[in-house]
C-alpha cells in the first residue's frame, strides 16, 4: 500500500485522480514506516494519509515502477465520512501511534471533536482518513473557529449541515472533492474562498 500526501503525489508528477479506493495496490518499499516510490528513476518518500495506487493506471502514466515487497497490512476500507473514532483507531488506519494523532490534532491538521453527553474522550471524524479530503482547507476552517474561540463541535455540525448555497450540499462534502456545479466552475482558491466565507457567516451566527 503506498503512503503518500496529496501534495506529495502531485509534486511526485501523478494524478491525484489515479487514486482511487478498492483497486491493485502499488507495493512499495517500507522503509521506516514510510513508502518509497520510484518515478523516472528516481526515488521519493511518501508520507500519510494512505492511498490505493493502480499499478496498471501507473503504468500508462509514464511512472518507471515501483519497488516489489509485499504491501503493508493496512485498511483498505475507510471509515464512514461521519464515523466518530478514537485516537487508537485512528492510528491504526494511519500506521502511526495515539500521540502522533493527538500531535497533528494540537497543529490544526486534525478535527476532534467531543461527543453528547460527554465531559473527556475526542473522538476524530473519519473522513479525515479519506485520500480526496482537502487538508489545507480543513486547516483554514479549524483554525477559523479556534480563532474565534468557537468550539469545533460547532465546525463539526457546519461541515454535515446542507446547505442550499451548495445546491443541497454540505461543505463535508465538498472537502471529499464533490463539488456542487457552482463550485466546479471556480478555481481552487476561489472554492475554498466560498467555503470559508460560509463558516464565518457560520461563527457569526451562531456567536
């Protein structure tokens, strides 16, 4: 299974459209907990989220290959968008430790919310595990509310709730890459321009 970051993959000179869930795996080198993929001969490190490589898109790609050891034992199946899990189970989609959850957390990186009814135990939605969620907007929105002092349930209740400037969408959705036809006509910026105007409007409201 090869580990890459969206950005990575698309400095590497892939499409992050080859990515898709449930196809041939890439196998690549483990190497520290991280994969290596060779491309024109030259070898570049990956590192998390996890995503599923076709070798035979790769192919027909240009790439010159991948180096053959058997894939790690990772999740094939994510986790439901909205799942709520644990720091543990996290890092077990992730291949990494609670702490380093909890650390991508404290930088923005991560949403963890608190569920009802419940004074301790964050638990992190899942479709932070998902290979198309765009991370830097997700880091613009959480740091929007921890800015404002708003508590990320509330971002967590923004990004599921529909919203009719998405055409019956929801900003979850769009951070998946399922984009409303409004927004598919904008560039990159200008989309996640739209979104984050709609959390502020968000975050006004509410407070």
């Amino acid at each position: 299974m090869l580990l890459a970051s969206l950005d990575e993959l698309r400095q590497a000179g892939l499409d992050p459209q080859l990515l898709r869930p449930n196809v041939r795996f890439a196998e690549v080198a483990r190497l520290g907990g991280h994969g290596q993929l060779l491309i024109d001969g030259q070898a570049i490190t990956l590192d998390m989220p996890v995503y599923q490589v076709d070798l035979e898109q790769l192919a027909q790609h240009g790439t010159a290959g991948v180096s053959s050891t058997s894939p790690s034992q990772g999740d094939a199946d994510l986790p439901d968008a909205q799942a709520l899990l644990s720091a543990e189970q996290m890092a077990r989609h992730m291949q990494c430790t609670p702490p380093a959850v909890y650390d991508r957390e404290k930088a923005g990186e991560f949403l963890a919310v608190m569920p009802p009814g419940r004074l301790k135990g964050r638990k992190f939605p899942g479709f932070q595990l998902h290979p198309r969620l765009d991370k830097s907007l997700l880091k613009e929105l959480i740091a929007a509310y921890r800015g404002r002092g708003v508590s990320l349930n509330q971002l967590w209740s923004f990004l599921r709730t529909v919203q009719n400037d998405l055409e019956g969408g929801s900003a979850l959705e769009v951070l998946l890459g399922d984009y409303p036809p409004t927004l598919k006509a904008l560039d990159e910026s200008r989309r996640r321009r739209f979104i984050l105007d709609m959390a502020l409007e968000d975050i006004a409201r509410t407070y």
